[in-house]
C-alpha cells in the first residue's frame, strides 16, 4: 500500500546532493496544487506541467531547491502563488528557517526540510532557531501514523516516530555542545572539531550553522 495520498504525484527533481539528498521531491495534486516547484530547471517544470494543469502554487520555505522554479512556473501557467486550496491545512513549523511551514493533507503532512526522509535536517542559521525547531518538532510528534512526505529523500510511514527522532537528537547535540563548552572550548571551530569531528568534510559548512544555532541557543 502506497504511502502517498491518492491523487498526490511525486516529481523529483535532478538535483541530487549532500543537502538535497536524491533531489528536490516537488509534490503534484490531481486539482492542479504544486508544493514545492523546486530548481528553475527545464526538464523539471516541464514534468510538472505535463502531469497536471498547474492552479496553485505552495512553498515549504524559501531555500532556492525549493523555489527558485516559482517564477517561471507562474509565467508557464498563471497559477497563483500561495492560495491554499481546501484539502491543505497550513502548519507553522520554524526551525530550520524562520519561514517554515508544513501542510496537513488528509492522510499525510509534506514536511518541507522540517523532517528529512534521512537524516537530519540542518538549523539555518541566523534565520534558523534551535528553540523554534524544538517546538516545531513538539507539533510533529502528535501526527502519530500519519506519513511525512518530506522535501527531500524518501516518504516516511509515521510523522511523529520521525519528529520524536529528531528532538532526541537535537537535544543530544545540545547536550555534546554543552560538553565541549565545559571541556573549555571557546569558539565555533572548536566546538565544531568536538561536536562534527566525524561529519563529511563536504556539509561542515552546514555542521558550523548548527552549532552557531545551538550556541546561540544555550545563551
């Protein structure tokens, strides 16, 4: 049994990579509704175009993997931007950045990078916050059973395993953070090298966002 609503298509963008694991997943309604268009890129905006008339046009947050196909989208079809059709229910969930959002459809909330299908996702810092993905996670962990369809990666069956998964981790990060900080680190690097010593060279950008968020936070 698919864990995919009935009349919802997932269109993957190519853009696979560290951040957007397979790709952007760009999730297509049967009434014309596109939740994240994803990259301005020829062949994706044409898969979408081809599967549905495009009515309405929905953002997760505005990370350019997600929105940067908006515009182009808009003059292809017309459709509007941000008009939230009545099978969607909008789900304020800050964190990863200040503008996060989730949307709640009957039988599955499409969780943007809130929560990944793998991994965890990263706090954008500045526009990221430790306290509000906490509390964003809080929210996530009453859909129980109920599959997230993410914005990356493959759909997971229970959207509150994967944000009680999530919580436990960013408060063990907390806890290791507050370790080095007592162990006499100072900076961020330093914190960085204790807490992401074993992270991939390539997403140590992304590790020192993080722990510049949980800095920031524990102050």
């Amino acid at each position: 049994m698919s864990l995919v609503p009935s009349g919802v298509t997932l269109i993957r963008a190519d853009n696979p990579g560290y951040m957007t694991l397979e790709g952007t997943n760009t999730w297509v309604f049967d009434d014309g509704t596109v939740i994240d268009p994803g990259p301005d890129d020829d062949a994706h905006l044409k898969a979408i175009t081809d599967a549905v008339t495009v009515r309405r046009i929905l953002v997760t947050h505005g990370h350019p993997d997600h929105i940067a196909g908006v515009e182009r989208l808009v003059r292809l079809t017309g459709a509007a931007v941000g008009e939230l059709p009545p099978s969607l229910q909008l789900l304020e969930t800050p964190g990863h950045t200040a503008d996060s959002v989730c949307y709640l459809h009957s039988g599955a909330v499409f969780t943007g990078d809130t929560i990944l299908g793998r991994g965890s996702s990263v706090v954008a810092w500045p526009d990221g916050n430790v306290g509000d993905y906490l509390k964003s996670l809080e929210k996530l962990k009453t859909f129980q059973g109920v599959p997230a369809l993410p914005g990356h990666g493959p759909v997971l069956p229970d959207c509150a395993v994967a944000a009680e998964w999530l919580y436990n981790h960013r408060v063990e990060r907390l806890e290791q953070v507050k370790a080095a900080l007592e162990q006499g680190a100072r900076t961020t690097q330093e914190v960085l090298d204790v807490v992401y010593a074993d992270v991939d060279p390539q997403l140590k950008w992304a590790a020192e966002w993080s722990v510049r968020a949980q800095l920031e936070y524990l102050k």
